[in-house]
C-alpha cells in the first residue's frame, strides 16, 4: 500500500522534546514514510519535492490519496504500559483499594481465562486504542504469543513483557515467548519483565536477572505503585523496589519501571544510573488511590519518561489523551506550580517517549525512513478551534473524537468511526459479554 | 417536532442519587417528554402501552422516528459553571498560576472583546458542548443578554448569572439584565451573582444581598478556589468567604459557590444550613494548581453538588466525561480511599445535581412530562464494552466519542458529528480566529 497524504499540517519532532508544524505531504511507501514537505503538481513523485528521496528511484503507484484538508499528521500516541485483555473486567469491580481489587476481583476471575478468551479480549482492547490514534502497546498479560497474534492478526503494534510472578509462569517459559513473539512478525516484539517485587520471590527475579543479560534485554516491572509496595519491599530487604531490582543485575541493559509514584530519593540516581524510564499511569493511579507520580522530578532530573493507560479494569478506558491532560495537571496540582512540565513534554512523552521506552526508535516521530504509525486529527471541531497553539490544544482539549484516522505500519486500520481489523465489532463485543457473563 | 426514540435502554432516575436502566420507548412532543415505557406495534399512540398517559388524546404524528438500537438515552449533562465565550482564550496562555493568568493574560485581552465578539464566541462554546452531550450550561460573562441571546438563537439552554466586579457592572445592570434574560426565551433565564470576594468590595456585595433578597433569587460566585483567595478574604474581614457571603444576607434564597476547593470547618455548616450547592470544577483546579476540591466530605455531609469545566481558557475544554472521571477519581487519592463516592453519585451530579444547582427542576432527568434535553450514547463502542455496567462505563470510560445525539428542548442540535443550529461551523472558526488574531 502507498499513501499520499496533501493538504496536511504535519507534526514533526525538533530538538529538545519540541515538535514543530509543517505543511505539505507526506507519502508512506509500503510500511515507511518515504517523504514530507511541500506540495507538488504532479503526485507521482516525479517533481523537485521528491529529489533525494526518490531521485533514481521509480514513480510510486499510489493506492491511495488522502486529502488532509488542513487538519493535523501526528505520530501515533505510544501506550507504554497496558494490560490490554482486562478488557473483560471494566466496570466489573471498582471502587476498591488495589490490594483487595488485586486479591479478591482480579486474581479469581483471571484463573478462569483460556487462551481462546485472551485473544478475542486483546481484538477489544486494540479497537479501542486505535479509537484514542495509539498505534502501539506495551503489554504484559497471559499468554504473550496469543495477546501477539491477536496484534499481527489486526495490524496493529506490540511490544510485549512477561507479567511472570509467584503464582505464574517460569524463567524458562519467558525465554520460549521471547523468540516465539520476536519471530512472529514485524509487528510483534517482546522484552524481558515482570510483575513486582511484591509477588515475586527473590529467586525468580534473579532468573529473571539472568536471562536479561544473556538476551542483552532491557527489565521492566511494576515499581513503587502504592506506599504499602514501597513500605513493605524495604522490610523485606532493606532497600526500595528499584534499588533492589537494581541491586540483582537487572538493568545491564536499561529498562524501567511502570507507575513509579512512590520512588525515593536513591531511585532516582538509579534512574539515572541506568538510563531507565519511568512510565506514569495517572488514571489507574488515582482510581485505585494509589497516588501522584512525581513527573516534575522526572522531568528536571532528565529520565525518561512515558505515558500508559494501565488496564482497562483498573482506568477503565484506554484513551492517551486523557492520561496526557492528567500527566500534565496532576504534575502541576502536585507541585503546586501551575507552570511546572509544558505541553510540548508531555506530548513528546506520548509518542516518542514511549517509543525509546519500548524499542521501537524508528516509530518515535514522523520523519523520512520512520515507519508509517501515524494519525489524522480533525482541527475542525469546536476543541480544537481557534488554533492558538496546536500542541496545547492536542494536551488539554483534545479528545478520542478528533482521531479521523490510525494507521499502523502503513496500513490504516481506523477511519471515520469504521475498524478495518477484519473483525465486525459485533462479533468482538459478543465475544466479550460472553466471556464475563461464563465467569458469573 | 414530536420524536420517537425506539428500542432503546433507557436511563431513569431512581430513589437515592442512583440510576436504573429500562428498555423501550421514549416519546417526545414538543419540548416534553410524554411516555416512557415498553414498545408498542402501533407508534401512533392508540395502543395499551400510553394508557394513561395518552388517554383520550389525539393520536400523536411523528416528525421523526429514531432507532436506538440498544444504545442509551440518558438525560443531558448540565454544565454547572463556565465562562462560555472564553473559547478564543483556549491555548493562548496556559501553564501560569491563577492569579497572573487572570491578571496579566485574561483581563487584559477581555478588555477587547466586543459584544459582537461574544456572541460568536458564544456559539463556539455551544457546539461544543454539544459533542459532549452537555444541553445547558450555568454561565458567567460579560454582557449576558448577548450571551443569553446565542443560546436562544442556536436552541441551547443557558442559565445566566452576573460576573459583577469592582472592575465592571454594577448591581442596577444586573437587576436590568435580570429581567431581560429570564423573558427572552423559554430557554434562558438568570439567577443572582458575582464574581469573587477578592474582586469585589463589601458595598458592591451588600447590593447584590439586597438585589438577591428584592427578586428572591439564589446567589452564586466563585468560593474558596485558591488557598491565597481565603487566607486573604480572613486577613480583611476576619472570615473566609463562605462565612462574609453568609454573614451578609446573601443566602436567604439559597445559591452556592463555584471551585469550592479551600473550604474551611464552619463552611460545611453554612452550605448545610442554607441549603447551597457546591460546584466542583476539577479540570480547571489541577491546570491552574489551585487544589482538589473535598468532594467527600461534601457529599458525607448530604451537601448538593454539581459538577462544570469552568471556561475553556483555564481547562481547555468543555467536556463533562472528563470531569466526571476528574470529579471521582481525584476524591479518590485527595482520600487515599479507592471505594469512596460511587460512580452513581457522579452522574447525578453532572446531570439532576446541576440541573437543581440552576433551578432547571424540569430538566433533571428522563420521566414524563421533563423538558426533551436528552442525550443519545453509543454504546455499540469498544470503550463502552462489555456491558458490565452501564453507569460505570459512562463515568470512568465514557467520551465526547459517544455522543451520538444531543436533544434540548425537543430539538436535535447535533447528531453523527453535525450540527444543527443554524450556522456553519467553518464561519465560527473563522470568526474565533479572527477574534484572537485581531488582539495580538
């Protein structure tokens, strides 16, 4: 598929975590953008714009041309921390302190999924980030070659960690998914993880320690969601999550850490250290009252940061831009500082922080040879209007109903309210209630 | 225009602040709704089904007949604080603490606005409350007969107050606009109020007190949003806001505050005592660092509350899904308690809570004989499946992206992302534009 996009204002990425706004085009090649700049007459790339990038090389055939009619090219928003198939259980048990959510909701209910449901719930969850123009997850749950399928089997883009505890999984199983999701498909990929220090025994963390190395990966777990984890782990050990984590060899090769609320200060030199990321999921956290992360801190001290949903059972939605207006203010009420972590930050931590944090570098912003993971936004509607400052509009007023269009890998797979997954909704939804409805 | 809704779930209030949900019809004459109930073959009112309601009247022709399709019909959000015509300030100075924002950027570039400005500006901020299924607002702006008179012309209910200050207005044109608003339109009408203590001297409030006691009219101001604004009003008078507002008559007829964020031990006695409502605005209060309003405490001690975006300069939006989740989520973590105030809490507020907040009895919510101000949700999207529950779904998932029809007064103004109020969106883009652009 080759796509001319015209008549668009074109967000490209400048220096210093600041985007710029073009106009012109931009043509995606099979999966890669293969030019951006000003218009030309003729659209076969036969024209001046073209030379350099197409110089020598044959006219493109395009599949398809796109009039953009002055409304926004992005890339794609990155959901740097998900667990998509939980899908099943939004709005099922709310309203309760994350341990007991955990314990008694989520646990029970999650032994009864069978691999079948698993993909049919990550079908759900994927329709609903190409809704909110995410072109990517970062997801650990159950089963990483099925949650993978069901992105390679939709188009869209996965990153995929183990969620590897006490109660489940093993070191060995881990290094099986991870060729298994590398090898699947130029969409899928996997990293090393696993889910917390608090259910997880010393022992397979040190596994889990040691496969890293040997694979030369990167380490991601939930680290310091709630004071209790944080309170707890130092009993335990005498040190926090991250310096523990640290202290076992995990982060040879980076990494980071998903929620990071209660990081103290030896964590952020560890941060540092190690060039780790840390996510925030600052709809999960305020919902299970976990508390605010402290992204100023993050921002000032110069770690990397990214944004991510968390699952659907704890948000319940999975929308970025809701989390980058409530990573952006819950940052300012925290501090106080209504002038703290400007919106160009939070935007860049959406979608090229999230890239970096998931190795996904050629994904991270629109520029020649990145791939094609890209969304339209409608500027035409009254949120958007007037157009003082696009960015800012896109951080504080922008909604799920201003993405016209996703595409993933030069493929789109969201236009006009329409899913072209090759899956009809109906049958996803139906799928859904009847997996929650079994477990009742 | 007489409407009927068919195969619909709809959403009634029950007793307690909670909603239930029944499947059927939903029938509209004029501006009223006249049935709800089960569906019947014949639509044309004969049948047994509109006993009692329809007995021994004529049969009703329909103008339209619209299938549901097992979405929802819920009742319309009230938006119960904004400063609606401040859309040309949207992402024009954001990032600054309330006092500078208000003084340095917003007072200076309102100085500029004409009456002509508003109006159009007016009507950027109705269409879009439209797409967030918002069917009247509670509005505070400079000239209200103008603001009054953009909600009459595109068919959107608006309650007016007065944003009367020592910088402009006095109690005598507030007594003027009074009369000509509550008999412009059935849809307009206008309550007592002002702006701030910390704006307003102590004889420009007794006049409002006397005016509020002469027409039996509640009052209404912005109450306790910044920690500075009470720690100053009880440096000059010795008593926080609530308690000189109180302390000088203003609440013989009731009335509340907006923010109502610093809120002292003797407030909640005040607000309990006169019967006044809280309007919380949790976007606005995180953007501008200002704090976390107690919505616990006032909902534990039986206080109304009701729920508003404040204006689109300091929010930037105008979108009650995402103060519902802010409303909710931010008691949660301002409590450290995840099980506090309930999901069925939060939708009454946003919809019976502010619709009592702005004496609009009739509007409160879908039963017979109510004002047709109703909304249209899709359900059939995957951020609203599975159907766990309905309630849920709308406050911690819900978006503008479900909006698939918003009736006031009878009359759809926006349906399938248009509009129907009779200008053309791209005009007043144009004139929003042109407004800012004029200013620089």
């Amino acid at each position: 598929m080759n796509t001319r996009f015209y008549n668009a204002k074109i967000l490209t990425l400048a220096d210093d975590h600041k985007f710029a706004i073009t106009e012109g085009e931009l043509w995606v090649k099979g999966d890669t953008i293969c030019y951006i700049g000003r218009a030309e007459e003729d659209a076969f790339a036969g024209g001046a714009a073209a030379e350099g990038v197409m110089a020598g090389s044959e006219p493109i055939i395009w599949d398809r041309e796109i009039d953009v009619r002055g409304n926004l090219l992005m890339p794609g928003f990155k959901n740097a921390h998900t667990h998509t198939a939980m899908t099943f259980l939004r709005s099922y048990a709310d309203d309760l302190p994350l341990q007991d959510w955990l314990y008694q909701q989520v646990f029970p209910k999650e032994g009864q999924l069978t691999e079948d449901d698993v993909y049919w719930l990550n079908i759900l969850g994927i329709m609903e980030y190409l809704t909110s123009g995410i072109t990517s997850n970062f997801d650990m749950y159950f089963f990483p070659p099925v949650d993978a399928k069901a992105s390679a089997d939709t188009g869209f883009r996965t990153v995929q960690t183990s969620g590897l505890n006490n109660f489940g999984g093993t070191v060995e199983l881990m290094e099986e998914n991870y060729h298994i999701v590398n090898e699947m498909s130029d969409l899928t990929s996997f990293i090393i993880g696993f889910h917390a220090e608090y259910t997880t025994s010393k022992e397979l963390m040190e596994g889990v320690a040691g496969l890293a190395q040997k694979l030369k990966s990167p380490v991601w777990l939930h680290n310091s969601e709630t004071k209790s984890e944080v309170a707890e782990c130092k009993e335990r050990w005498g040190m926090t999550p991250t310096q523990l984590t640290d202290s076992l060899g995990m982060y040879e090769y980076g990494g980071g850490g998903y929620h990071c609320v209660w990081v103290e200060e030896p964590d952020f030199e560890i941060f540092k250290k190690r060039k780790l990321t840390a996510v925030t999921n600052p709809a999960s956290n305020l919902k299970l009252a976990s508390g605010i992360c402290p992204t100023k801190r993050f921002v000032d001290e110069g770690i990397s940061m990214a944004i991510g949903t968390d699952g659907p059972a704890s948000n319940n939605c999975l929308d970025m831009f809701r989390e980058m207006f409530l990573t952006s203010t819950l940052a300012k009420v925290r501090e106080m500082d209504a002038e703290c972590v400007s919106a160009d930050e939070i935007l860049y931590m959406a979608t090229a922080g999230g890239a970096h944090a998931m190795q996904l570098d050629d994904c991270d912003s629109l520029a020649v040879g990145k791939k094609a993971d890209l969304i339209m936004i409608d500027l035409q509607q009254p949120n958007m209007q007037p157009e003082n400052n696009i960015v800012k509009n896109l951080v504080y007023s922008g909604s799920k109903q201003n993405v016209k269009l996703t595409m993933v890998n030069g493929r789109v797979l969201y236009e006009d309210n329409r899913f072209e997954i090759g899956f009809d909704p109906k049958e996803i939804y139906a799928h859904a209630n009847r997996i929650i409805r079994r477990m009742q």
